[in-house]
C-alpha cells in the first residue's frame, strides 16, 4: 500500500483518491421548457402524474442547458408550471448538484416553487428542482457556466467553532477574470470587526496580502474579516466576508482520585480509591468512563484490581512496596487523567519472608540459546524481590553452577554479586552443549530464598527472540469515531531472519464498544472505532522456532469532535514559467553516508507550514502527480538526507540500492523537503495534510525546470568567483570562492539568480577587511556573474555608482544597450577600483561601503531588474 493510500485508510476518505468533479443526476434536454413549452418530467421516481417544469433566466433572457451567465447575476428559477393530479398540492425542492470549490451560493428558497440564485464564482454549476405529489415526484436539472471579466474573492467557509489561539483564513478559492492566471492575483484581506476586549487592530501588513493569512485571536466572540482581489488593476466588484466564532479551547475532563480506605496502607490489607469526584471537560457528550492502571517500584506480582473500569478501584498489594495508580476518566470528548501513590507499609509484628529469585537472562531474552564462546551475563537482581523490604534494599546474591559439559567448562567471573559472567567454550560439529545455573538470594534479615535454575544451550545459529513493532498504518494515532483503523506489524524483525506469526489482542476499549480485531493472525489487521474514546490493541510476535517476543500496545484515540489541520505550505523560491529552476548541479563530490561520491543538484523546495488547533500530530504526504514524458527519475538534493522515501538508511543496506529507489521516489512523507529534477519540463505536485481524523488539501503546486540550454528567458548565475585571500600568494586572489569548511571536500557551483535580484544581509563585500590590513591596489572584484539568453534581450539603464560620492565602481563585460542574442553566454562582473590601499576600517565597522550599487534591467521583461548594494558589515580584520 502507498504512502497515499495508507494515509486515507481508515479515514473514510478514499473518494479523494478519485479524479473528477461531482454531477450526476437526470438532466433535461438542450430545451428546458420555455413560454410554450411544457419542458419534461425528466427522471421521476414511478409517478406519472406529476411532470416538472423548470424555467430559468436572467433580466428576463432565458436560460437553457450549456447557457453562459455571467458571474454574479441573479438568476430566476421557476417551476410553477410543473404540473400534478386535480386538487393535490405540490411540494419543491431546488438543489446545488455541482458547484465551484469555494463557492458559498444558495437556493434562496429551496422549497419555492419561483426562487434565486447568485452564482458569485466562474465555474460550472448544475442546479436541480424535484417536484413532489407526496406519492410519486419528477426532476429537471439545469446546467450553465459562468464567467467574468472582474477577479471575483472567495473564502471558505466555516461551519463549526474555531478556538482560541492561532486562526487560518482561506482566500485560496478566489478567482482571477475567465481566462487568467491565478498565481497573479492580489489579495487585500482585513479585519472588519473583532470583540470587544481585543487588542488586533488589523492583520499584520505581510499577512494582510497573503491566500491564506493568520492571526492570533485573542479573546473569545466573533471576528468578521473581509477579502478583496485584484488582477492586473482590476478589482473584485464587492468583497467577501467571513464571520468567526472564537471559542475557549474545551477543558479536559478532570480526574480526582481519593482514598476511601484510611491511612496508613499496609501490604494484604485492601486498597480503595474512588474516582465519584471526578468532573467532566466543557464539551462532555456522555457518562464518564474509567481507566484504572498500576505500577510499582519493585519486582513483587502486580496485585489483581477489582473495578478496573469502574468508579472505585479496590486492590491488596502483596509487597511492602510503592504503588503508582493512574486514573484516566473519559467524558465522551477528551481525556484526563490523575495519579496517586499508595505506600505499603509491612503490617505491625509480621514475621519476616523468605525472599523470591528470579533469573532476568539479559543476553537474549529468554531464549536461553547462545552461541559458542559468547559471554553471557547471569543477571538476579532485575528480577529477584522481597515483600518484606523497600525493592532499592540490598540482596545478597549466590550463583553456582550445576551441570557444565567438562569439568572446569563454566566458569563464573563472580559468584556473589546482582549479576555475573560465563563464557561457554567452543567446540566442533553441529551439536548443542548444556550449562545449568543456580541462584539463591538473602535479604537483609539473613533469610535465602528458595534456589532456581537456568539452563542455555549453546549452539551454532542461537535462535534469538523477535520484535513487534505495532502502528497504525496511517501513520496517526487519533481517529474519528466510525473509522477503521488499519494496524501494521511490518515493522517487527527478527534478527535471525526467521519468519513471523502475529498475534493481535485488543486490550481495551470504550464502555459499550463491540470492536474486534479482524485478521489478528496476520501482519495487517485492523478494527472499527464504533464508540468514541480510547482503544488499546497489542502485538505479539513469534518466529518459527516458537520464541515469541514481548507484548507491545498501541494506543488509539477516536474523536468524536475534532478541529482540522491548517497548512500554508509555500515554495521557498517563485520559479514560473518566465524563470524555471535550473537544472545543475550546486554542490560536488559530497560523500553520501561515508560510502557513495554524489553531486547535489538545485531543487525546488516546499515547506507544508501546518499546524493543528488541537494539538495533534500531523502527517504529511506529498505525491508527484505530474512530470515530463519519460521523465527517468530525479537528481540527488539535500532531501536525500533528511526526507526519505521507502525507508529510512540504516547501516548495512546497500548504499546504491537505497539511493537508487530515493531517485525514483514520487512520494515523500516530511513536512518539508527538496525535489531536484532531471530535465526541461512541468512537475505537479500535490500536498495531504491530515491529524488521522481529517484531512486538509490537497493543495496543488505547478511548477517548471529546464536546463540552461533550454532556458526560456534570461538567466543569471553567481559563479563564486571574486578577490579571495590565497593561502599561497599570502594575498588576495581572483579565484573561486574555497570551501567553507577546509574538511569538507565538496565544492560549491554556480548558483541562480532570480529577478528582481537585490543584494541580502549577508551579502555584503568580502575580503575588504584584508584588504585594509594586507594592502590591495587595483580592480577589486566583487562578484562574477554568467548571463545566458533565451531570446534577444537589452540590458537598459546600466548604472555603478556610489551614494557617497566617493568610489567608481563599475561593470566589466557589459555596458548599457548591449544586445544579447539568443543563445549568447557571456560573463560579466561587479568591480570596485581600489587605489592607494585606503582605510576601509574605522574599529569594527566597514566604512562607507554600503553605498556601492550596480543595476541594471532587461528592457522587454517587466520586473527583470538587477541591483546590487551590499550592506556593510563587521569583519575581524578591521581590528
């Protein structure tokens, strides 16, 4: 099953999974029935005495099937000529069958016979009215498009409460006019009004202009933000709106745990404690349940609880020892839970007890085989204990050995402490050799207890015991109620290789709950929440020699009221279709794990940006939905090492294998990662972002690579070739920038340069503080940069000057109207003329070297503009 399909499984979601829109439905003819025309009884449901009419229009020119509206006309529907028996009243109902994503449109009144309908949003829609006689009913659809020559701004919609704390607005449905390009439109949101006692008086600047902005709310009540858009100085005619109802995020339930039974506790004397206080969370839907569990310092039997699940827990501990109760209380909605320690204390002039040993065989857990000549530990106190003392009291240990092959065969490294050694001897053929073990231990009152043995075998090929690895195969642990969880053992292993049995129990579940586990003997199983609450389901593993592994629980929670994830996921740089990303290398020679030479290629790079209201996990699955014909697998990214495909790297896989199916990958599972194609074309790539109850997305990412060859417009690159001090020359050098690390033996490549290009903060000139110490006269490079032309293109308004009035820089390898011609590579670089080593350094500050500026435009491509002002910056060697 794929990442996609996994994490759908048990959502109830599959229809996701299905490409196309929805519809249906009977629909009328090309004719739905004008001035005249009876129209049709289109699709009824056994009456034929009932025929439906439906006629549509707007500003009185009428509408049939494939007509087109224009966005944000009133349509009038009417089907009052529909026709039924003498004397029988009628009955309508108007439908939406099919409507745009995002659009909020309503029937006015869908049980009118004559109504409305505003379709606010370009798209298609079907609308359908049935006419009823109570006994039998006919239906008519009408299908139209709309579109508009305005942006028209779309929100979504919020059917339930939103809590306090971070808040996602969606304009992503708003659309640009019938033809145009989403990606260009502007969004101008705001906050309309907010409740009285709040402190936002607006939406942060940078959020204000985003698709999906977010605020902090701050106090509870209802916030009305509005959105407009625009495109090309075109704006929406009316803006959209959308009220909010901040609620206080639901308190948990609150579990109180007290004791009935009177201090002091002491060992076979009942417990009892009582959870009747106990007070459930704001949003309780049902009569608390309980959970009681126990844990205890030492190693004595845990005792048996009477009332588990109920209100009052009763329990005799059998040691003198610490008992940790835990008390979780379900309210229907949430969780809570409360501890309490029971100290038991040996009861007044009790006779002292003979403590108990146990073997703990830590070598490989209880399988009792080891291999030839392995020290082995013989380990007594992990499992040895007292009733009558504190389990952190001292125990003497005393180990002999029993039964070896050959006198003098095993020997023990100490006989006397918690734990000892053995080492078997090796011997030849394929036989087995037996060793048996006895331990006594002595507490502090002198006593021994009873002796017990341990017998291993030793052999070549020791069978050693497995592991179960439950999980849910989603990936997620919090569920809806109604789902069905799908539960994996695929992780479990068995170090020998041997094949694995499975056995799944359900463990516990809600009061009233009939869950089984389906398929329990096989790696998948899986069960139905049919209540809201907590589930506990365990595995057990076991190879086919019989060993079986320890018993391992998962946890699973089913929601019966749940906030959805919000995600903003974005692409770390704006490559279009003007400036593709350029397919090259940027690093070379990086030594992936130690073991395979690779070169890093340049990637496009997503970030999901989620976040969920209730705290849950989030998983994430991004798919490649789209790439270019024969497209034969990606290039190496920093991705590689930390957003993995199909497994993580372990130590003793095959490195070329394992790198090899990370370049054929198509899914990834991370919240952000890095995709570096391998040639010219469109890649498509959609976005899942679920907390396992629900899911947000998907959200769709086109975008566009090519070679330098196959560049469509203009493209620059920075080739790290400037003034860099010589370790050599013991001056500076123009040369290619070293290494940032003098261990690290991967280089950098020249890396792309998109437009508008503006020097950052870190950008600023390197190599000047040496310059001032070591002295430097002459054509200081700055940058090297290499141009490379799609088309024909002029570079316009070719400047370099200094604000101060002071330096001369200049351009070297261009000039201002020069042509280049399609296919043209030339280089061309930022130079500063230094003369007379001047003092550049006052302290530990550059001086008066921000004011250098570069720039430049291309004059057939609008925003293609080039200016480069490094900032000044503090360097050790102005000291």
């Amino acid at each position: 099953m794929n990442l996609l399909r996994k994490l759908m499984a048990g959502l109830g979601l599959a229809a996701l999974l299905a490409a196309g829109g929805c519809g249906g439905g009977t629909s009328a003819g090309d004719d739905l029935g004008g001035a005249g025309n009876g129209g049709g009884g289109g699709g009824g449901n056994g009456s034929s005495e009932v025929t439906t009419v439906l006629r549509a229009s707007v500003d009185g020119k009428e509408l049939f099937n494939g007509s087109v509206v224009e966005a944000g006309s009133a349509i009038a529907l009417d089907a009052s000529a529909s026709t039924g028996p003498a004397g029988v009243a009628l009955r309508y109902s108007w439908t939406i069958v099919k409507q745009p994503d995002y659009s909020a449109a309503s029937v006015a009144s869908p049980a009118s016979a004559q109504t409305s309908f505003v379709p606010a949003l370009a798209g298609q829609y079907i609308l359908g009215v049935t006419v009823s006689d109570g006994v039998g009913s006919a239906s008519l659809q009408l299908e139209f498009t709309t579109t508009s020559v305005y942006p028209v701004a779309a929100v979504q919609r919020r059917e339930r409460d939103v809590t306090l704390g971070m808040v996602q607005l969606d304009g992503r449905g708003s659309q640009p006019p019938t033809g145009g390009d989403a990606s260009k439109l502007i969004y101008a949101w705001r906050l309309v009004s907010v409740p009285p006692g709040s402190a936002l008086t607006g939406l942060d600047p940078a959020e204000a202009t985003q698709a999906q902005p977010r605020f902090t709310a701050d106090v509870e009540g209802r916030y009305e933000a509005e959105l407009s858009v625009s495109y090309e100085g075109r704006k929406s005619l009316q803006p959209a709106t959308l009220t909010l109802n901040i609620v206080k995020a639901p308190t948990t339930p609150q579990a109180i745990i007290k004791a009935v039974t009177p201090e002091p506790f002491v060992r076979g004397r009942k417990v009892t404690l009582s959870a009747v206080d106990s007070k459930p969370g704001s949003r309780s839907t049902g009569t608390m349940q309980y959970r009681w569990t126990i844990a205890q310092g030492g190693l004595a039997p845990l005792p048996e609880l009477t009332g588990a699940n109920a209100a009052e827990l009763s329990f005799v501990p059998v040691a003198a020892d610490t008992y940790n109760v835990t008390l979780a209380v379900f309210d229907g909605v949430q969780v809570g839970s409360a501890d309490f320690r029971v100290d038991a204390a040996i009861p007044d002039g009790a006779a002292n007890t003979p403590p108990v040993a146990m073997f703990m065989h830590a070598y490989n857990q209880n399988t009792f085989e080891i291999e030839k000549g392995a020290r082995t530990e013989l380990y007594g106190r992990g499992a040895s204990y007292d009733v009558d003392q504190s389990p952190y009291a001292g125990m003497n240990y005393e180990y002999t050995v029993l039964e070896e092959p050959a006198p003098g065969a095993a020997t023990l490294e100490r006989t006397s402490m918690r734990n000892t050694f053995f080492t078997p001897r090796t011997f030849d053929g394929s036989g087995a050799e037996k060793y048996k073990f006895q331990l006594r231990v002595q507490d502090l009152a002198g006593a021994w207890s009873e002796p017990v043995t341990a017998t291993f075998t030793v052999l070549n090929g020791a069978n050693r015991t497995p592991t179960a690895v439950p999980a849910v195969s989603s990936g997620s642990a919090a569920v809806m109620a109604g789902a069905e969880v799908v539960l994996t053992g695929a992780g479990s292993s068995d170090p020998d290789k041997n094949r694995l049995a499975y056995t799944w129990r359900m463990v516990d579940k809600p009061d009233g709950s009939t869950a089984t586990i389906k398929n329990a003997d096989q790696a998948q199983a899986s069960f139905v929440t049919d209540k809201p609450g907590p589930y506990k389901v365990a595995l057990v593993v076991t190879d086919s020699w019989g060993s079986s592994s320890a018993s391992v629980a998962l946890a699973v929670f089913a929601k019966s009221q749940n906030s959805p994830p919000e995600a903003r996921p974005y692409q770390a740089l704006p490559y279009d279709r003007e400036q593709p990303l350029r397919i090259a290398p940027v690093l070379k020679n990086v030594n992936l794990f130690n073991a395979l030479p690779i070169d890093m290629w340049n990637g496009f790079q997503f970030t999901a940006n989620a976040f969920d209201p209730d705290g849950d996990r989030i998983n994430y699955l991004w798919t490649l939905t789209g790439k270019p014909d024969n497209y034969t697998g990606h290039k190496p990214s920093e991705t590689i090492q930390s957003c993995f495909s199909g497994g993580r790297y372990l130590p003793g896989v095959d490195v070329q294998e394992w790198f090899d199916r990370q370049m054929a990958a198509e899914e990834w599972d991370c919240s952000a990662f890095k995709l570096a194609p391998s040639k010219t074309g469109i890649y498509d790539l959609s976005l899942l972002v679920t907390d396992g109850a629900e899911v947000a997305g998907p959200f769709l990412f086109s975008v566009q690579a090519a070679t330098r060859e196959d560049y469509p417009t203009v493209l620059l690159e920075d080739l790290h070739i400037g003034h860099y001090w010589d370790n050599t020359k013991q001056g500076l050098t123009l040369k290619e920038e070293p290494a940032w690390n003098a261990n690290i033996s991967a280089t950098k490549q020249p890396n792309q340069l998109l437009f508008p290009v503006t020097a950052g903060v870190g950008d600023g000139i390197q190599g000047l503080g040496l310059a001032a110490r070591f002295g430097f006269s002459g054509d200081f490079v700055v940058k090297t940069i290499r141009l490379t032309a799609g088309g024909d293109y002029t570079i316009a308004d070719l400047k370099a000057y200094d604000t101060y009035g002071v330096e001369k820089p200049k351009f070297a390898g261009l000039s201002d109207g020069q042509i280049v011609r399609k296919g043209q590579v030339l280089e061309f670089q930022l130079v500063w003329p230094i003369a007379n080593n001047p003092e550049v350094c006052d302290g530990m500050q550059m001086v008066g070297k921000d004011g250098l500026v570069w720039s430049f435009r291309i004059k057939e491509l609008p925003n293609f503009t080039f200016e480069w002002k490094p900032p000044s910056s503090s360097v050790a060697a102005c000291s």
